[in-house]
C-alpha cells in the first residue's frame, strides 16, 4: 500500500532516536532490525544528516547520512525511504538537502557509491554525474 506523503518537514541534522532509524532501515533495506548505535556514530563521524518526517505525526519516513573527510569531499550514505512512502520525491529532497548542507560546510564535492539499479535515480534525477572510481573489498 502507498500512502501519500504531500506534508513532509526535512531537517538538517533532525533529532533521531536510535531505535526509529534501525526500525527504518530495517525496513527500507528489507533487513531485521539490528540496533546500530547510530547516533554516536552520526555524531563522531558525520558533517551532517537530513531526516524527513512525515508532517501529520512527525513519523521518521527518511533518511540520509553525510560523511565527509573535514575538508572538501562530503559523501551521501544510508540513504533510506520507508517503502510506503516511497515514489513520493522524498529520497530525491534528502539528497538535495544533503548536498546543501555540504556546500554550506564548504565542501566542493559530493561523492555516492550505488548498485546499478540506483543509477537513474542518482544520476538523472538528483543530478550527480557518472565518474570512474576504484574499489578494494576488505
């Protein structure tokens, strides 16, 4: 069931409890729920995060973290959209979010890594372009 999501209130660096955002991605990622100690880890690690709630009872609908090197490299990950409410334009407004939020800080470039079924929606419809990239699996 899709449920419209027309009211949603996007935060930078939205509160967030622990158990709403493992609660989301385990939904959004189809995975069990694993408690993740996420805020520590957002607050140690990350230039920012933008939360998406729905407006009528502030539910947690999405999600994106924004890492980055203390310079001018930011990097989107976790980004994640409660099934629901997905095909809504949320994920989309995260990502633009995010990408503001690292320019404010100064950063000058936006970095994601995705699976290829992610393609169109990176790069075609939030605008990040194609580059080559290396990988080593640890």
């Amino acid at each position: 069931m899709t449920i419209d999501y027309p009211a949603t209130d996007y935060q930078w660096r939205g509160a967030l409890t622990d158990p709403e955002l493992d609660a989301l991605h385990a939904e959004g990622f189809g995975l069990p729920v694993q408690p993740g100690g996420w805020l520590a880890r957002l607050e140690r690690h990350s230039l920012g995060w933008v939360t998406a709630r729905r407006a009528a009872d502030a539910a947690l609908v999405g999600f994106v973290n924004l890492a980055w090197d203390g310079g001018v490299h930011a990097f989107l990950l976790d980004t994640v959209v409660a099934p629901a409410a997905q095909r809504q334009g949320i994920a989309t407004r995260l990502v633009a979010e995010a990408a503001d939020g690292a320019r404010a800080a100064g950063c000058a470039w936006l970095h994601v890594d995705f699976e290829p079924q992610l393609r169109a929606f990176y790069l075609d419809a939030c605008g990040l372009k194609s580059t080559d990239a290396g990988l080593l699996a640890l």
